[in-house]
C-alpha cells in the first residue's frame, strides 16, 4: 500500500475544503484575538478577566463542537449515498439539542456572572473584570450555538464557503465595535471590556441571522425547511444519540479539562494567568489550518466510508498520517519563531512576558502531537465510525493522566511552566495509541441507514 495516495481527486477535495474551512477558523480566531489584544492595552486584570470569562464560550464551543461533530460524521456518510433526506432529519435533531444547550448556558452566565468567574480564581481585580465581561457575552452563546449548526450542516455537503463569508462579516463588524467601544471613540464613552463584550454580542447575533437566512432560504443542496425542525425523525433521533453521544461526550471531557487547566493555573497570579491566555491565543493561532484540514479530512472519510470504499479509505489513511505529522513539525517551528514577536504585541508586565515564553516553549513540542494525534482520530477514527474509541482515550487521559500529574506537580512546588507542561503531556503521549490504532483500520464503520428502509415514526 502506497504511503502517499495517487488519486488527484483527494487531494483536491482535501484543498477545496480545507482552505475555506481553515480561513473561517482563522477568522474566527481574530474574532477573539481582537479582543484579546486590545483588551490587553487595559492590563493584566483585563487580560485574565476575558481570558477567565471565556471559559464558558469555551464550554459551549465543546458542547456545540460535539454536536457538530455527529451531524458531521452521521450527515458526510449519508451524502456519500447522496441521501439529503436522511440529512435533514439529522441535522434537525442537531439544531433542537444546540438550542437547549445554548439557551442553559446563556441563562447561567446572564445570572450568575460573579460565581461563575469565582469558581476560577481568588483574585478580586480579576473577578470584577471577568464578571461584567461575562454577563453581557453570555447572551451571545444562544446565537453562537445556532449559527455553527447551521455551518455545519452546509460543510456535511460540501458546502464550506458559506462559514467564511460568514465569519469575515462577524470579524469585520466585531473589530471595528471594538474599537469604538472598548476605547471610546466617535463620541462614545470608553467601556474597556463591557465594550468588547457589547461588539461580541452584536456580530454574533448578526452572523446567526445571516447563516440562518441562508440555509433555509438561498441553500439549493440541502433543501433545509421549517417543516424539518417541526418534525423529529426517531430512527433517526436514536442514531443521532447513539453515535452523537459519545462526540457529546468527548468534548465535555475536553470542556471539563480546560476548566480543571484554568483552576489550577488560577491558583497563580495574574500574570501567570495572564500568560496562560496570550499562550493559548498563539496556540489556537497555529491550530487553525491543522484544524481546517482535519474537517475536510473529516468529511472525505464519511463520504467514502458511507460509500463503502474501504480499499480506497485505507490508502487516504497512510496519506492523512504523513500530512499531519508534517503539518506538526511545521507548526512546532512556527510557534518558536514568532513566540517574542507575538508576545510584544500585548501590553503586558513583565511577569507575564517572562511566563508566556516558557509556556509557548512547552507547546512548540506538544503541538507537533496534536496535529498527528488529535488530526487523525478525529479525521479517520472518529469520522470513519469509530466513535466511542476517541471518547474512552480522552477520558482516561484526562482523569487518570493530565490532571493527576498537574496536581502533583503544583503539589510538589514545581514551577508554574513544569505544572502547565503537565496538562499538556497527553498530547504526545496520545500519538502511540493513535499510530496503533489507525494503522490497525478496524474504524471504518458504515452507520447510514439504507433508503428503502421504512422510518415513519416522528414526534
């Protein structure tokens, strides 16, 4: 078997899909790393409140990410059978449980701000900031859930260029009220973080509407109506629940993780705390393109796994593998060499400055594990049908791994770098069950139900 695949035709597809993908991650990232980095002219306060505050954007992302994820894996099978039925229905079953989970999490921030922001740290500078972010953002993440729903169901199908246009219109909007609000300007007073929450509010609600607008009015794939949110396949609904669980709950064990990262690294000052978030921005940063191509890589697998080309599949595998551990070492390089620039551009103390070099030191290595580890079982196991592999690997890592050795490690006295480098070892440590694992090619698993197979009952 060939190490690199010979079918232009993968390739092709892989770019088609991966570049819009990876430049709406990219946007999406300078969505908040405009927030971040202007924010960070208010100080370490400012800084590590929205970077504590965030913790629920990211605890709803998590979610909706898992929700994404089934629609994904359950919808790019079926449209390698070319079934926009069977899409629909799934895609409604994703909208109501995005709803839900939207609505909860909403509710919370909107009414519990200062507990919530509590719950992280001690530091009363840091709460006060936190809290008044979070209690105006908080509104956005109903909106938030929908809209990545609604961009979801669209790249199941191919459809991938719609999220960038998308994602360009919220940075536009969500950079230019940042600037007006956070410092004042056209006559406005100046609002610090209120503001930038105020800017975030408007370009998510906008980008819902938008997304929306478009999957049931202009999409001519999917054919999405009303008429299919006010029906709920149960065949279907069981599917979803059956393999959609397991997504769910992988990425409420990564939600649980960055909580557990943002308690135990909260213990420290702000300029640790500090460190942490400008760290996590350059990270996400170098992320974005490993994630686009994972997605695309996601959606080829279902579409050819649904089709039943598993000979075909295994080649794209061997291929998959050698692009993300390159994109690794790529990265890893990457992320040293901009590590002091990017770090210059906050306004910072020099506390924080010092932290963020060590920490950015620590994921220019464990980066290189996420884009192999992370890329593929997500891109392969996951989406060729393996779901609740990826799951039970997550969750025993995490409870039994990061945490434990972090806790130990901030328990023993050790430096703040050596307690973060703990929660960041399962990212190497993950590629040896990974390379087994994929190699193996025992995920491949068709979950699509055929046409002809009566499924009537709805509720």
């Amino acid at each position: 078997m060939r190490l690199l695949t010979r079918d232009r035709s993968f390739y092709r597809t892989l770019i088609a899909l991966a570049i819009p993908i990876s430049l709406q991650n990219l946007i999406t990232f300078a969505v908040g790393f405009a927030d971040n980095l202007m924010i960070g002219r208010l100080g370490d306060d400012a800084i590590s409140g929205v970077y504590v505050g965030n913790q629920m954007q990211a605890v709803v992302q998590m979610f909706i990410a898992g929700i994404e994820g089934a629609i994904l894996i359950l919808s790019a099978q079926y449209w390698g059978k070319k079934d926009t039925q069977s899409i629909r229905k799934v895609v409604s079953v994703g909208v109501k449980f995005a709803f839900g989970v939207g609505f909860a999490i909403s509710l919370a921030s909107v009414l519990f701000p200062t507990a919530i922001i509590g719950l992280f740290t001690k530091e009363a500078g840091v709460i006060g900031e936190g809290a008044a972010y979070l209690q105006i953002v908080g509104v956005t993440y109903l909106f938030f859930s929908i809209s990545q729903v609604m961009i979801a169901s669209m790249r199941s199908v191919e459809t991938a260029k719609i999220g960038l246009y998308i994602s360009i219109m919220a940075l536009v909007v969500n950079v230019s009220l940042n600037y007006i609000l956070i410092f004042g300007k056209l006559g406005l007073p100046a609002m610090g973080v209120r503001g930038a929450a105020i800017a975030t509010v408007i370009s998510r609600v906008l980008e819902a509407a938008v997304s929306v607008v478009y999957v049931f009015a202009v999409d001519q794939k999917l054919r999405f109506g009303l008429r299919d949110l006010l029906h709920t396949d149960r065949q279907l609904l069981r599917d979803f629940l059956r393999y959609g669980l397991p997504v769910i709950g992988g990425q409420v064990v990564w939600a649980i993780n960055n909580l557990a990262n943002t308690k135990i690294m909260g213990s420290y000052t702000a300029g640790v705390m500090a460190a942490v978030s400008i760290t996590g921005m350059l990270h996400n940063l170098i992320y974005v393109w490993m994630n686009g191509l994972s997605s695309s890589v996601g959606i080829i697998t279902g579409k050819t796994v649904g089709a039943g080309q598993y000979e075909k599949m295994k080649e794209y595998a061997k291929t998959v593998q050698l692009i993300f551990l390159s994109v690794g070492f790529i990265s890893g390089g990457l992320v040293l060499l901009f590590r002091d620039g990017f770090v210059g551009l906050y306004n910072a103390t020099p506390e924080a400055m010092a932290y963020s070099r060590q920490f950015i030191n620590v994921i220019s290595v464990t980066i290189i594990g996420s884009c192999y580890q992370a890329a593929c079982l997500f891109g392969l196991v996951k989406s060729g049908g393996d779901i609740s592999f990826v799951f039970k690997n997550d969750t025993i890592f995490v409870f039994l791994v990061v945490i434990p050795s972090a806790l130990v490690c901030q328990w023993l006295g050790a430096a703040p770098w050596v307690v973060f480098a703990a929660l960041k070892c399962d990212q190497i440590l993950k590629c040896f069950v990974a390379v087994v694992k994929i190699n193996r090619f025992n995920w491949m698993k068709n979950l699509t139900r055929d046409k002809e197979e009566p499924s009537h009952e709805t509720a």
